[in-house]
C-alpha cells in the first residue's frame, strides 16, 4: 500500500513536468498543431468530431485527423458529410487547417508524438486507465474528447480556456471582481434572495411578490418570458459544459434563448470561468452581462464579494446559487426546486414550460457517455448531503435558508417553510 501511494505521489509531482518538457521540445519546433488518437476506424465518430473541431478548436489550429486506411476516400469528400442530427444550428467553422492521413492501426502515442509534434492531443476514444494517464489527462496537453465516456464531452468547451497563461487568467480574476462588486453595488442593498429552479413547483412563482429581494434564476428557465417578466431576475446562473456550453440542439437552443433574455433583462450571467472564453469567442455581443467564476477555492466560499471563487460542486444549487445568494444577504428563499421523485426518469422531472423535453434525446445522443455513466438516485442523493453542508455552514454564519415548496430534496425538506 505505501509503495502505490509513493508511486502515486511521484507520479503527480513528475509527470506534469515530464509532459511540458516533452511537448515543449517536439511542439514548439512546428506550427500549432492539435492531434486526435487513436486512429480513425469509424466514420460516425469521425464525423462527429470533424464538426466539433472546426466549432471548438483554435483558429490558428492545425488539426490532424488520422484515419485506417479504408477511410482514406471518405476523407476526401468528408465537408459534404452533413453534421449529425443531434447536433444544432449553432455550430461555426472557424480558420483551423484540418489535414487527414492514413496510418495502420496500432501505431504507439509516443511514435506519433515524435512524427506530428502536436501541442495538444485528443482521445477521441478514451485511453487505457492509469495513475499516469489520468494525471496527464488534467493537463493542458493531452484531453479526453470520447463522447462514450462519462466526462469526456466536457474537455470541448474548456479548450481554449486551458491555453489562458497564468498571468492572464490572474488579470481576468481581478476586472472580473470589480466587475460583480460594481454590479452589486448598482442593486437595492436586499435582505434577502430568491433561488428559482426548473421544478414543477415553479409555477406557483406567479402567486408571489420577490421585488423585496435579490432574484437569481437559472438553467432553461429562461425561455418562459412570461414567468422572466414575473421575476425581473438580477442574476442569470448556468453552469454545465453540455446542456449549456455545448453543440447539442438542445444547447444551441438555449443559448439562442440566452441571448433574447439577456437583451431583455440586461441581468449578470454568472459561468463557470472554465467555459467563459468559448461561450464570448461565439457570443462576443454577450461579453458585457457575463461573469466568469474560477472553481478554484479549496473550501465552501460563502463571501463572493471578498474573493470571487468557489468549490466545484455538482449541480447548479450547490455550484453557484447557494454561494452567490449567500454571499448577498443573509436570508435565502428557495422555490422550484422539487427534487427527484420516485419514478423521475434521469436527474429530476422540470415544469415543461421552463424546459426542452423534446430536445433532450438529441443530448443523450450527443453524449451517450455521460447519462450512461449517471447513477440518477445517488446524484440526487449526493446534491442533497452537498447541499447540507453549504447551508449548514451559512447556518453557523447567521444565514438563514427557507424552502418554500416541498421537496424530496432532505437539505431542503428540513427547511420547507410551511407557514
């Protein structure tokens, strides 16, 4: 057992180093070339990551696809080949060279590295688990892209955000700080907030008054201009890489709604920092409402406005709203966010007119991996025992959390306001 660990430890402390010397010496020497591995043996899958590099890779990019050679003629015709039908209509192609070579099957990473010198490498089917694999996989150089993993259809959307520099990133932080203490202080000073979720229970929102607080809504919700009239919401939040950042029609359709929203109500979004600089590359007239916030805190961070960051987290509760309402006042009001009942198919169920049911086949077609990857109940479960240590710990700050629908959600439920 003490010898796994050591050899873990050295792994995590060696191999970053070992990568960036590696591709410093073969990458620097050529043009800026992205690499996918393994060799293409399926034109569906190449196919679908043809259209995901031309909409998510640099410009500058010289992307190499290698391919067997019996796909060798399809190449040749492979900008005909219409996108798949999961895919939406906010897909761009940008200046990237794309080049296509035939290679057997087989050929070692570290053979192919030494011919093509890429700066960055893409598992377009994912490698073989390893200690060192794993570690290198959370660099900036190599990526796992295969749509059959659980968390590959993520790397995509957080390219370009792994080529920011230190230096910029550490500026970025800094405008964006003032950024959110200028908005904030442009706001009534509340004593209290409103968290909206996409729940059945939402509906109930039209027998309410939240003009006394801070209004921060999220997700799909905000295709119901109706119910986005009703909140006049301060905060925008959404946080996922596929359902919001990705190219699914689902995704486009989101953002195309995102946009009208953002025009109307002229509100903050608040992202995760990891997506910010694909999401304003492809929507630059929506770079004044967003705000990107680094995952980057080591422990629950309930004082945004001190230093803007926070502890990843999965869910849109526990990543964003509950620490950005907490950070604002000292009283949070919850409302639509009903939980997984027994008999929910996948995470939850939502109100239909705050979400894209018939859109979301077109997800799970995107990214099988992930939903299958997805044990739905122990999601549910781990949000809630997340949940309770967030409010727990604003508890103990002198917050208080009040739910104002009932919920399968137990953090929640225990705070059901049934007054």
């Amino acid at each position: 057992m003490m010898v796994e660990r050591m050899k873990l430890m050295a792994y995590t402390l060696v191999s970053p180093f070992l990568f960036g010397l590696f591709f410093r010496r073969y990458g620097a020497e050529k043009e800026n070339a992205i690499l996918y591995h393994p060799v293409f043996d399926d034109l569906q899958e190449l196919v679908h990551h043809y259209y995901l590099a031309g909409h998510f890779l640099p410009q500058d990019a010289t992307v190499i696809f290698q391919v067997t050679p019996a796909l060798q003629e399809e190449t040749r015709r492979i900008g005909s080949f219409p996108p798949p039908d999961y895919l939406g209509d906010c897909l761009t192609r940008g200046g990237q060279r794309f080049r296509f070579e035939t290679e057997q099957q087989g050929l070692s990473l570290a053979s192919l590295l030494r011919k093509h010198r890429p700066v960055s490498v893409l598992f377009w089917r994912a490698p073989k688990q390893s200690p060192l694999m794993n570690l290198a996989l959370q660099s900036s150089l190599l990526h796992n892209v295969d749509r059959y993993s659980t968390w590959g259809c993520y790397s995509y959307p957080s390219f370009r955000h792994g080529l920011r520099t230190r230096g910029g990133l550490k500026q970025q932080r800094a405008v964006m700080q003032q950024k959110f203490l200028e908005y904030v202080d442009g706001l009534p000073n509340f004593p209290r907030a409103y968290l909206f979720g996409t729940g059945p229970s939402i509906e109930k929102a039209f027998d309410h008054d939240f003009s006394d607080g801070y209004r921060i809504v999220c997700n799909t919700m905000i295709k119901n201009d109706e119910l986005m009239d009703h909140i006049k919401p301060h905060f925008m939040v959404a946080g996922d890489g596929i359902y919001h950042f990705g190219v699914s029609k689902y995704a486009c359709r989101f953002r195309n709604d995102l946009e009208r929203f953002l025009k109307r109500h002229r509100c903050l979004l608040v992202i995760p920092e990891g997506y910010y600089d694909d999401f304003v590359f492809h929507n630059e007239a929506l770079a004044e409402f967003a705000l990107p916030v680094p995952y980057v805190a080591q422990e629950i961070n309930l004082r945004m406005k001190e230093k803007l960051e926070i502890k990843f987290s999965h869910n849109i509760l526990n990543q964003l709203l509950l620490p950005l309402a907490s950070s604002l006042c000292d009283e949070v009001m919850l409302l639509g966010f009903d939980g997984r009942k027994a008999g929910d198919l996948h995470f939850w169920k939502s109100s239909d007119s705050v979400n894209y049911e018939d859109l979301k086949v077109h997800q799970h077609q995107a990214h099988p991996g992930f939903f299958s990857g997805v044990d739905h109940a122990e999601y549910a479960r781990i949000q809630s025992d997340c949940a309770e240590k967030i409010m727990s710990l604003g508890e103990r700050m002198g917050k208080k959390y009040r739910c104002m629908n009932p919920s399968s959600n137990e953090a929640l439920q225990k705070r059901f306001l049934t007054e």
